[in-house]
C-alpha cells in the first residue's frame, strides 16, 4: 500500500501532477504517473535506472511534453502553454541541471547573471553585478570566485555556481536534478547544509532528484519513490520502510541505506550532546 500524497490537508500543493504519461517510441517510461509537491517542503526523488527521474523533472518545467495527462506548477498548466506565458511561470523557478551544466566560455558572475539579461533586458549592468555578487556569496562561494571561469573551480563550486544562477530571480521553487553526483562525502554534506540553510532562509520549495541516501534522510521532508512507470510512494523515510515493495527495502536496508542510517543516527547523538553540554 503506498502512502499518498491524496487529500494533504496543507494549502494547495506547489506542483500536482496528475495521469502524467511520457514515452520515447515504443519505450513508455511514465503511465498514470500521480504526485502532489507541497510548499516549503524539500521532497526527494529516487527510482532505478530508467525509471524517468530526469524526464518527470523536465515536464514539469515545461521541456519535456508528456502524451497525456495534467501538470499544475505554482497553480499553472505547463502542458500546452503559449510561450509567452510559459516565460513568465518560469521566473518564478530555478533549475540546476546535473553538473551544473554552466557556460564554459562565460565567468561565475556572468553565468548568474544569465537569467537576468534574458528576463530583465534593461537591468543596468552594474545592477546585474550586484546582484551576481550577492548569489555568489549566498551559496558560499568566495568573493573572488565571480570573475573566474568553471575551468578554474573545483566540482564542489561548479555545483554552487550553478546554484547561484538557479537563485538568479529569487524563485519560489527550486528543482535539482542529482546536486550531489560526483562531489566526496564532505562536500556532498556540505552542499546538503547549503540546500538546507537556504531553503529555511528562502522559504523555498524544493523538488531534489537525488541517488544520495545521505542527502534523504540529511535534509529531505518526504521521498516520492518511482517504479513501474509510476510514483508508488510518497512519505517520510519511516513510512516507506513500513512498505514492503521490494525495490523500498532493497534501496533503503541494503549496506549503503544502513550504512546512511548509521551515519545519521551517529550524527544526531553528536548534536544531542553538544545541546546537552552547551545547556550544562
């Protein structure tokens, strides 16, 4: 039985998906997909190999054209959209794509400021560093790093770059499709306590493809689980172990989903007894 996101009792949801079908010829990757995103939540989602992560992403903003179903994002369709509207919702959202997906020829500060001269022509240029300058920072960044190209910084601070220029517009919502690949474990936490910090801070909305169980169960509210074309589950880490879908508890109690337990509970009993000393 899966736990459902059906019926929240929370203000209208963020995102809502409804039927969602998405197919490359004869390869059906979604079929009668269902999802509800709530507001200020940080939701994570997994799924196997060629379950559509990505591609669920990418309907939802817009880039991926489903052959059916219903997609409402911050209360609008992005299924058929005229252009011109589509423009004005997608100023409400930031994305980072996988490896920060930054222009190689252009510096940080000129990557951030993308957004900017493609929405807001007329911002005066200094205006435009400004605001550069300040996502720069935002997402722990030197102050330096601005006028550098992504060839001279190091993975870990391509990924905040590209955070920056996804914090461009001041978004209410926030996609990120794997924002942990290929950084080692101290800067993968690292960039969780970022996403963290930020979306409290922001008051964001937070919709996070991830692989990473230590990114689930550091910073994610609720993990929405695909298989068999389909969100299956959608609940906090303890409701989906109550589950007894094989691919659940095969991803979630194999070595490494014990292993990410362990770390967290670890980590919990730390911070329990620096309060309890602080407090003494």
């Amino acid at each position: 039985m899966a736990v459902s996101a059906v019926g929240i009792d929370d203000d209208a949801p963020v995102i809502t998906v409804r039927g969602l079908k998405n197919s490359f010829g004869d390869q059906i990757v979604h079929d009668g997909l269902d999802l509800d995103v709530r507001r200020g939540e940080i939701i994570g989602v997994v799924g196997g190999s060629g379950t559509g992560k990505s591609v669920l992403m990418r309907s939802l903003i817009g880039l991926q054209k489903p052959d059916a179903g219903e997609v409402l994002v911050l209360g609008e369709s992005t299924v058929d959209r005229e252009e011109t509207d589509m423009i004005d919702l997608s100023k409400r959202w930031g994305v980072l794509f996988q490896g920060g997906a930054l222009f190689s020829t252009l510096t940080v500060a000129e990557n951030v400021q993308v957004p900017l001269r493609e929405f807001y022509r007329s911002l005066p240029r200094a205006l435009m560093d400004e605001v550069a300058a300040y996502k720069v920072v935002m997402t722990g960044l030197p102050a330096d790093a601005g006028p550098k190209f992504p060839a001279q910084l190091s993975g870990g601070m391509r990924k905040r770059a590209g955070l920056a220029r996804a914090l461009a517009l001041d978004p209410e919502l926030l996609f990120l499709d794997e924002p942990t690949a290929g950084l080692d474990p101290i800067g993968a936490a690292a960039f969780d306590e970022l996403i963290a910090s930020l979306q409290k801070t922001l008051g964001l909305t937070v919709f996070l493809i991830t692989h990473d169980l230590d990114t689930l169960y550091a910073i994610c509210d609720r993990v929405a689980v695909l298989a068999d074309k389909k969100v299956i589950a959608v609940g906090t880490i303890d409701e989906l172990l109550a589950l007894d879908h094989p691919w659940i508890q095969e991803y979630f109690r194999g070595p490494r989903g014990r292993a990410a337990t362990a770390t967290i509970e670890r980590n919990q009993h730390e911070k329990a007894a620096e309060t309890a000393g602080a407090e003494n």
